[in-house]
C-alpha cells in the first residue's frame, strides 16, 4: 500500500478472478480445416462492474473473438472473464476509472489464455490477441456519454 493510500485509506484488492461464461464454436468443420488459412480475426469487448454489496464490485470483461474465411465463420470463442474486487475509500468520482479501466485491465491477459488455449484445441493456430489500451477505451465511453448528455 503507497503513502497516500494509507493516508487516504483508500483501499483496492483482488478477491477472485475466474471464468464466469465460455463459449467456442467450430460451425463449418471439418470442411474449414482444409482451406488456406488466412483469417479476419474480429474481437469485440465490452465491460461491465456491479455492487455486490458495500464497497466489493464484480467487473466481467466479455470478449467475442470471430474468424472468418472469407464469408465463412472458422470459429467463435466467447469468454466473459470475471474479477470480485474489494474497492473502499475512493471519492466517487474515482471509481467508473477502476470498474472500467483498471479492472478489465487486470482481467485481460486472463481471457486472453482462456481464448488462446480454446482456440488451439479447436485445431486452430494460436491466437494471441494484442493488448488493449482499456484507458483509451473509458475515456472514449466517457466523451461519448458526454456528448450525449448535452444533445
């Protein structure tokens, strides 16, 4: 714990960290196995924290990884990755940042092995997904929430 946590008595800790739903899918095999392997590889991510009482929060990151071959699906993998976090004595201001940036930021190298290791026993070349810039990510969902607000 820094200085300033103990004087603000802030406090943040990880309770758990575990897979809370799995899916992949392999709809056109085995016939995919035998075409040339060039994929588009799309992910789509979306976060989500919830009170489960005072001061504990559960964040789930969902990640939806689709590979196609030209129009057809070679697999679909999603994971919602999840975290039980202890988060006290933070202004309310500070804690959107932690539910929607620090935590998934802590639960992405998770559901990025969960999606690489299904995606290898599918039979597919492994995937490892690029790190994401969850910072970034917040800060556009707050300027978008912003801009709606005022229209």
């Amino acid at each position: 714990m820094t200085d300033n946590e103990q004087q603000s008595g802030a406090e943040f800790a990880i309770q758990r960290i575990y897979v809370k739903d799995i899916s992949f899918e392999t709809p056109n095999s085995p016939a995919i196995f035998r075409q040339k392997w060039h994929p588009r590889i799309n992910v789509d991510l979306n976060t989500n924290g919830v009170a489960l009482e005072e001061g504990i929060y559960e964040v789930v990151l969902s990640l939806t990884v689709t590979a196609k071959l030209e129009d057809t699906t070679a697999f679909l993998v999603e994971v919602q990755q999840a975290g039980i976090f202890t988060i006290k004595g933070l202004q309310e201001k500070e804690l959107p940042v932690l539910l929607g940036s620090f935590c998934p930021n802590i639960l992405f190298p998770y559901a990025r092995e969960v999606i690489s290791d299904l995606v290898t026993k599918g039979g597919f070349p492994q995937l490892l997904l690029a790190p994401v810039n969850f910072d970034a990510l917040f800060a556009q969902h707050q300027e978008k929430n912003r801009q709606q607000a005022t229209h």
